[in-house]
C-alpha cells in the first residue's frame, strides 16, 4: 500500500468477470503509473476474486462485501484510497493508454479545475453499434459556455446544470476529480441504484465547482447485455428518487429557475416507465406512467407509449 500516490483508481465490480480484466489491464498498462487501483467487489458470485488476484499487482487493492449497489462501493473505495485526485472505472469499460496522464497534466496545469471529465466511445456489444458520447448528448453540450484552457482543453464558465437536465454528458468512467472536493461535499448518495452519478454532479453543480472537459476520446464505454441501460420498474423508479434528491437540493440552494430544467428528465422517465411496466404486464403501471407525464405536458409520444405499452401489458397478461 502506498500512501503517497496522486491518484486513486476507484473500480467497483459486481459479477463482470468476463470484462474485469480488460479494464484492470488498461490501468495497469497507462503511460502515467502513479496510482494506486481499488477494486470494491460489491458481492460477486463469479470468478472476480480469482480474476483480481491473479494479477499479482502490488498497487492493486482488493475488498469484498455484500452486494449494497455501485454508489456504497464507490463511496467505500473512496475511504480505502489515498490519492489527491480520484479517477473512476467501471468494470465491463476500458481506458485510453493515455487517459491519466492526460488528465493528471491539466489538473496540474490549472489547478482552479475541480472535475475534469473527457469525451468517451459508446459500444453496444447487442446491436454491434458505436458512438461517441459527446455526439450523443450533443444537444446538451452546445448549451454550454465554455473558455478554452489549453489545445482541447475547455472550461466551463456557465449553463453547466441547464445542459446537464438536458442530457448527462458526462461518463463517470472519464472523471478526474479532487478529493477534497468529495470529502467537502459529499460522495455518491447510497440510497440511490442507478442515477447516482447524476445526482453528484447536479450537487456539485449547485455548490459551484469548477467543471472542464478534454474533447478526446480516453474511454471505450461498453454496453453489455443485460445493464441498466436497458431501463426497467426499479431502473425507472431510481432515476425519480434521484431527480427528487436533485429537485430538493435546488429549491433548498434557492435557485428554483433551475426547477423547470428537470421537468424534462422526469417527463422522460416517467414514459420510459411506460415501457417498462408493459414489459411486466402492469397495465395499471402503463396507465399510472402516463398520467404522470402528463404533469409535465402533452406529448404525442407519450400518447403513442401509453398505446402501445397498454396493448402489449394486455398481451403479456394474457400468457
């Protein structure tokens, strides 16, 4: 254990055997090698435990609880490290060779950054597909104003929670954050399953920090089967608890113009739980969905979601 490193390498994991070693193996072989690498095995049932320690890595540390979801082993592996700055993976992705070298030279270049975050290569091992993930929430980025630090370097002077309402632009697995900054305000909240990550930079964001980004890619984003990204009922439901959470610390920092910004994001997920319960033949779940986005408007979409997640629950119900 060294407890003089700059960077702490945060990585929960929760049966992704088969990817583990593909995103440990693309921290061990970054060209910036001050680091120290916490593994929080958040209750696996596979082969992790054999995966970590076959790697014989004096930097690596390994923990192992019961499963408690990814924001408790985040948080958890935060209290492990010892690193000024914090950089985080999941465990089915892989970095850049140069992802902290990069990141670690323009924290020290401009030390006024708090968060620094980088474009990342969205892959959809299902449909064989990629994407970055700045052209994806490309419609949240242009809503940002943004001063250029240095070649590909940008910091952001203003909109940072407008455009993030409109899209979540920025991939946990790109993060480069200061510890005294999560020590100060607080880690990822442990009530939450999924949208915790949202729900920290919208915190972060009230309390004013410095966000930059770097436009390269230093992150392959892998989309397995079977992730959250494909949105269920408990998915759908977690996502309102945390733009709740978010909803609250707003008005609470009195900065209710920001209020209607998340009224997409619920009207969003509400219609994604449309789909959701309709999987799950919850007709009284689709038709519930609906009348809740209506709250925030009339869509055509969500006319058409309602009909058909009511036709397919009915179907569904009926084998």
């Amino acid at each position: 254990m060294n407890e003089s490193v700059l960077v702490s390498v945060i990585l929960p994991t929760f049966n992704r055997g088969g990817y583990l070693e593909h995103a440990v193996r693309s921290v061990i072989d970054q060209t910036y090698q001050d680091f120290e690498l916490i593994i929080w095995d958040d209750g696996s049932t596979d082969q992790t435990e054999e995966l970590v320690r076959s790697f014989r890595e004096k930097r690596i540390q390994y923990f192992c609880e019961q499963n408690q979801g990814v924001a408790y082993a985040r948080n958890q592996a935060i209290s492990k490290s010892h690193g000024e700055l914090i950089a985080f993976l999941d465990s089915d992705d892989a970095w850049r060779p140069e992802k902290l070298s990069k990141q670690v030279r323009a924290m020290e270049s401009f030390p006024h950054v708090d968060l620094l975050f980088s474009d990342f290569l969205n892959f959809d091992v299902v449909k064989e597909t990629q994407k970055t993930g700045f052209q994806q929430e490309l419609h949240g980025i242009e809503h940002l104003t943004i001063s250029q630090l240095d070649d590909g370097l940008s910091l952001i002077e203003d909109g940072m929670l407008e455009s993030l309402a409109l899209g979540n632009f920025i991939a946990t697995d790109t993060v480069m954050i200061k510890r005294e900054i999560l020590e100060r305000l607080g880690g990822f909240d442990e009530r939450l399953r999924n949208s915790e990550d949202f729900e920290l930079w919208w915190r972060l964001g009230l309390a004013g920090i410095k966000f930059a980004f770097l436009g390269e890619v230093l992150l392959n984003r892998y989309k397995p089967a079977g992730t959250l990204s494909s949105a269920g009922v408990e998915s759908g439901l977690n996502t309102l608890k945390a733009l709740d959470l978010c909803c609250q610390a707003t008005l609470s920092t009195g900065r209710d113009e920001l209020v209607p910004y998340l009224e997409k994001r619920y009207r969003n997920t509400w219609q994604n739980l449309i789909a959701g319960y309709a999987r799950e033949g919850d007709r009284s779940g689709v038709n519930h969905a609906f009348r809740q986005s209506l709250k925030y408007g009339l869509r055509p979409g969500s006319i058409r979601l309602w009909l058909q997640g009511w036709l397919a629950a009915t179907l569904r119900k009926g084998q």
